[in-house]
C-alpha cells in the first residue's frame, strides 16, 4: 500500500483479555518494526523483523508479548492476559533494507490501547 | 551504547519566533540522526535526516539542524514559528544504517506556539 496500515486504530480491552494489533508495511519493505508510546516515556523499541524472521526481540517487555510476521509482510503483535500498565500507542514502522537504503522508517498511525 | 537526550520536554514560543529544540546523542559508531513531528493522533513523519553527508540538513516545513561531532548535538531549528508548528519532535539515533537500523528515541519535546 501507500503507507503502513495499522488496526484497529483503537481498542479497549478488559484486563486479562488477550489482544492482537495488525500491521501492514509498505509494499517492498522488508524490515519491519514495533514500537510503544507511553505518555511522557517517549518511543520504546519492541521488536524488529527482516524478512519473517525476528533477530531483535530484545525490547518485549514480558512473555505476555509476542510477535510474528508471514508472507514478508504483514506483521500480528499480541499481547496475552492484558494489564492496566499495557496502555498505550503501539505503532508500526517500516523501511527499505536495499536501493539506497539511509535508515528512514516509515510509520504507521499506531493502535491505541486502553486496558480497562 | 546509543541514546538521545532531548533537552525540555516541553516549549513555548510565540508565533513568528525562533524555534530550537534540543538534541544530544550518544554512539560509539558514526551516527545516522533523524528529526520526527508527531501531530495529535497522527503516526510519526520524517522531518529531516543526517546521514554523513554534509553537516547542516534541511528538512520539510522550513526546518533545518546541524551536525556537530564536538558538541554530540543535533539541534533543530526553525526562524520564525507558525502556529501548525505545533506538535510533538522527537530526536532518534540509528545505530547503524545498515542490516537492522532500528532507532533509538527521545522522549520528546513538545512544542506550543503562542499567538
């Protein structure tokens, strides 16, 4: 597509439901990212994907986080048995890893989550 | 290791202004440094990038920023704000520009343009 999708736009869940945000990268793109916003903490890096494969999954916070991508593209972050402290913007980034590749991402709009 | 320090998370300014914002880094390795805006409820758009060509970058919205290896600053700036300027900027380090280039944030700093 144009842009990175992301859905749904927002969501309210219960605590201790499970939910699952989408990402869909621009086309061609094959470096895909996650990132959390927290108000006031800035950008937290999550997970990154090249290809289907994620070599950096250093920034989940804790097991109730996961993540995948099939087809080289779209990419599903879910997160198990939610909590209050899992309130956020989830936003998806994504960029080019070949044909003048300077390290730009490009990011989606982001899922907010609200834990109630 | 990288990181970035953004010098205010909050600034204000009157319309027609001088604009600067605050941006430090740390890295090991050469830099790559990106300059985001963020405008409410909206995803992040690149303002402007260093990558190792020349120092003074200019980017999108009359926005431009300065490499300065001495100094591990980054700072951008605008002459004169508008009100659109409003949003929120986040300074980001890459750590490199090759096989992974994730970023590294900021935490922000939030801009208020007074009429």
């Amino acid at each position: 597509g144009a842009g990175v999708s992301q859905s749904p736009s927002n969501k309210v869940t219960e605590k201790g439901k499970d939910v699952e945000l989408r990402c869909d990268p621009i086309s061609g793109h094959t470096a895909l990212y996650w990132y959390r916003q927290s108000l006031g903490q800035g950008l937290e890096f999550l997970i990154y994907f090249q290809g289907n494969s994620a070599p950096d999954k250093s920034g989940l916070p804790s097991d109730r986080f996961s993540a995948e991508r099939t087809g080289g593209s779209v990419s599903t972050l879910t997160i198990q048995r939610t909590q209050q402290e899992d309130s956020a913007v989830y936003l998806c980034a994504s960029r080019r890893t070949s044909g003048g590749n300077t390290g730009e991402l490009f990011f989606g709009e982001g899922s907010r989550l609200t834990v109630l | 290791a990288q990181s970035v320090t953004q010098l205010g998370s909050h600034v204000s300014v009157s319309e027609g202004a001088l604009v600067l914002l605050r941006c430090n880094y740390s890295s090991s390795v050469p830099p790559y440094l990106f300059w985001y805006v963020q405008y409410p409820n909206q995803g992040l758009q690149l303002l402007l990038k260093y990558t190792s060509a020349a120092t003074l970058v200019k980017g999108i919205n009359g926005f431009e920023a300065e490499f300065k290896k001495s100094e591990t600053s980054f700072h951008l700036t605008k002459p004169s704000a508008h009100m659109s300027d409003a949003a929120e900027y986040f300074c980001a380090v890459s750590f490199y520009g090759g096989s992974q280039g994730n970023l590294i944030f900021g935490k922000g700093t939030k801009l208020s343009v007074k009429p």
